[in-house]
C-alpha cells in the first residue's frame, strides 16, 4: 500500500479502488482507523476523497501517541 506521512498525518493511495471496500467506510465525515505504524497500532480518523479521475486518497489524521523513546524527557 501506498502512502505518505507529514508528522501526524497518513495520505493512503487506493490502488485500483473499484476492487476495494475498505475505503468507503471512510466516505463523508470519515470514521476511526487503526494503522500499525512505527511498530505497533496507531490510531487515528480518516476521511476518504475521490477525485474527478475516480483516484481515491484516504486521508488520515493520527491521534496524539507515545513520546518517541517513551522516557520522562529529564
């Protein structure tokens, strides 16, 4: 699967999307998701979009997670 991060948001690529499901659980206002990023399950609201081609794009915004390293910072 195809996809980008920019910090705390996932852009997905749908490949082929009229073969797929999945995304269009995401339609309209969008719903939760879970990704399994960075090593474990990360979770997040995605919203999927259809351009004027048909191109699906499943754009996810990631919940606040862990701090990197998960010490205290001191």
């Amino acid at each position: 699967m195809a996809y980008r991060r920019a910090v705390d948001l996932v852009t997905i690529r749908v490949a082929m999307p009229e073969r797929k499901a999945w995304w269009r659980n995401f339609t309209g206002a969008g719903g939760p998701i879970s990704l399994d990023l960075d090593g474990g399950a990360r979770t997040g609201h995605a919203v999927a979009r259809v351009d004027g081609k048909g191109r699906v794009t499943v754009a996810v915004r990631l919940d606040p997670g862990p701090p990197a390293g998960g010490g205290s910072g001191h």
